[in-house]
C-alpha cells in the first residue's frame, strides 16, 4: 500500500501514481474514473496521470468513466475533468441497463444477516463486461472516498459494483441500503451495502489485477487548494486490499463530517450549476444535511443548473410519477406497481429525496417551472428572490446572520461532506 497525507502536490501524487505501477510490463489497462457528478474529486487529474505515464510506456489504455445510473460526460465537461490530456473519443460509455455480464450474486442468507433481516433476498453481482472480457493486465479504479448515504463511505469497490454495475445490482445494494436507513448509514465504513460490496469483491474480484486509487479531499473557505475546483488532496492511497479503504475512510471521517454545536433551523446549500444538472443529483444538499437540520426546520437549495429530475428518461418518468414520499409510502408502492417494482435504485432514491416530514425541502431552480418542483413534493422559491436574501457570494460556510437578522448555516457544495450534530 502506498499513500500520502495532507496536502498532497501534484508532484508527490505523480511520484505515488509511477510507484504504484512498478516495474511491470502493461500491455493492455483500464482506467476507471469517476464521473462528473465527482468533479472535485482530484480523480480525473490522478486518471490523467495513469493514462500518461501507461500510454508513454506504449501500453493501450481504455478509459470508462464509472457512470452508474448517471448521465456520460460532455466533450467540455471531459476536457475539464482530465484537464484536456484524455480526448473525449477515447471515453467508453458505460451502459448500467444493458452493457454488463452476471458473475453470481451474494446469497440471502448473508444478506439477511448483515442487514438485521431487513433485506433477506440474494443480491446479483453484475458488472460492465469490459472488466471481465477485456484482457487487461491492470485494471485502475479510482475516486473519492467521502460519507455516502448509500454505502456510507463512497469508493472503493462500490465504483466497480455501482459506478460500473448493472441494473439488477444496483438497484438491489439501493434498496437494501433504503431499508436499514441512510441515518444508520451515512459516514460509516461497516455498512450492510459495504459488507455486501466486500463479500463481491472478495468472491469475484479477486483475480482481477485491480488496484484502488482512492483519494480524500477538503475545500478550504476561499477554495484555496491547488487541485481542480481549488480543493486540497489530504489523502491518497493506493493499493488493493480493505486497509487501503478503512485508511482513507478513517481521514475522510476525521475531514469530511462536520459536527455542529447546535441544529440550525435553516440550512442554505449551492449546487455547483457546472456539476448539478438533476435532482438525482442535487438531492445530496438532503441527504447530507439532514442529520444537522433541526425538526421543522427548512432546507433551501440554491440550484441555477437543475434542468431535470432523474438523470435518464426512465428516472425522470419515475420521479414525475411518484414523487419524493418517504420510506413506508415507496415501500408499499414497490410491492403493488411494477415500473417502481422493476427500478429499485429509483425507489431508493424517492426514499433518500424525503425529509419524512421532519424538515421542509425547497428548490431555487430557475430552470424548471414551479409547478413541477412542486408536483414531487418540495417547495419552490423564486431563485432571484432566495439569492437576493442569501447570496452565496458574500456568504461562508458555516454560520451567518443575515441582513434582515436571520441566523442561517450555509454550505457551498454539500457533495465534499457530511454534517451533523
């Protein structure tokens, strides 16, 4: 295992990537980054590094973002996430629906008992077919590792079983996360999903010349950080094994989860417009906030780019259809309808989207019309009119009072952690 801490360079991050590489001959590699729903992940800068260094060495590189459920990559949005070294051409798609092979499946038993019996079916383990058929001599899966309300810490396998998963598993490892609880969840390295994701990986990975990139990332109040989006690398560690994944999950706890003294009664998020295109995606603000904000309190979304709810058409319908309802009502309505039945990661996601009545969500989208916002259970405010009374330019994160004497916490991406009381 190598790994850096606090401040990694980009110098020092090059020296570990060629470390990590050896002396070995690489004919053949794949390269898993995230997607750019991770923009400041430091993953596309570190993907770049490996694509170099192995291309140099005359190795042929692919190049799959880790999609999941989440819409491919632009040409402008390639270019900034690599910083122009990989050619949008060389991206493979990868496609959660149709484009994966089964390798087995986790067994209900071992589920049932790893989630109190609150999930006791078999999980099918699928993935994109490449990392099975395509020869590789190395297999490079990177990304962040940050509290998820899904897995509890994000990475780590999860980019290989979800980020290049199939249908039938991700929606399974959602749901089962959706039953136990994303309270219990977020935050934690020992989590039912988790668990699920090692028992895959220990099972049917394990042959696989994979090696984790993972790394930890902090923004600074003026985002002061020498990596993309002015983050700062605390952590990177590479290797394969868990010890890499329970070292980074250790910094990301300590940086990455922000406790507060008191619960606020409003909480203010921005989504990054260049970054948040959907409220598949933009619900984090929720989900990551939802263990600080006080009961009856109100949560309000600064979103300039949301244009959509779901990040496929299907997603959208699905959103549309049923709305963010809370945990027992999708349950209930998972077992009676069959589109929701057949899209568990969706039903999932109405789940997660949901204060469960304790605290009022709103959206400043400007994109999309009142009546929609509202038709899936959120409030709506006029985006001018909610800028005009918390401007996320002269904000910090973290509490402010504003003009009119309001005592509001703000927080100006809500997808680099995890706050709490």
């Amino acid at each position: 295992m190598e790994c850096l801490k606090r401040g990694t360079s980009h110098k020092e991050a090059q020296r570990l990537v060629e470390n990590s590489l050896g002396n070995k001959k690489i004919r053949r590699a794949l390269l898993l980054p995230p997607d750019f729903t991770r923009l400041h992940s430091c993953a596309g800068e570190l993907c770049a590094m490996y694509y170099s260094i192995l291309t140099r060495g005359g190795a042929h590189v692919d190049v799959m973002p880790a999609l999941g459920t989440h819409a491919p990559m632009t040409r402008g949005q390639s270019d900034a996430f690599f910083g122009g070294v990989i050619a949008f051409e060389k991206l493979i798609t990868h496609d959660w629906r149709r484009d994966v092979t089964k390798l087995g499946e986790v067994p209900a038993e071992f589920v049932a008992s790893v989630s109190e019996g609150l999930y006791k079916k078999p999980i099918p383990v699928e993935v994109n077919r490449r990392i099975i058929e395509g020869e590789y001599d190395l297999i490079v899966s990177l990304g962040q590792v940050v509290p998820h309300e899904v897995a509890g810490m994000a990475n780590y396998s999860k980019n290989i079983f979800v980020g290049c998963g199939g249908s039938a598993m991700i929606s399974a490892s959602h749901i089962l996360g959706a039953a136990y609880g994303m309270e219990r969840i977020m935050g934690r390295a020992d989590t039912p999903v988790r668990a699920v994701f090692d028992y895959a990986e220990e099972h049917f990975l394990s042959k696989l010349p994979v090696l984790y990139a993972l790394t930890v990332v902090t923004r600074g109040e003026e985002g002061g950080g020498d990596w993309f989006g002015g983050v700062t690398l605390e952590g990177l560690f590479i290797g394969r094994g868990r010890e890499i994944f329970e070292k980074a999950a250790a910094l990301s706890s300590e940086l990455n989860i922000i406790r507060l003294d008191k619960a606020p009664k409003t909480v203010v998020c921005r989504l990054d417009p260049s970054e948040f295109h959907s409220t598949w995606l933009g619900n984090k603000a929720i989900y990551r906030t939802r263990l600080a904000i006080a009961d009856n309190g109100r949560l309000i979304i600064l979103a300039p780019g949301i244009e959509r709810f779901g990040e496929d058409s299907e997603c959208d319908r699905l959103i549309r259809k049923y709305g963010y309802m809370g945990r027992d009502r999708i349950f209930a309505l998972a077992e009676s309808e069959s589109d929701l039945r057949e899209n568990l990661s969706a039903a999932a996601h109405l789940i997660h989207g949901s204060s469960e009545g304790r605290f009022e969500v709103v959206y400043a989208a400007p994109k999309m019309p009142r009546r929609e916002i509202e038709s899936v259970g959120f409030g709506w405010m006029d985006y001018n009119e909610a800028t005009g009374m918390y401007n996320p330019e002269t904000l910090h994160n973290g509490w402010n009072t504003t003009n009119n004497g309001e005592e509001i916490f703000y927080i100006d991406n809500p997808a680099l952690g995890l706050w709490s009381i």
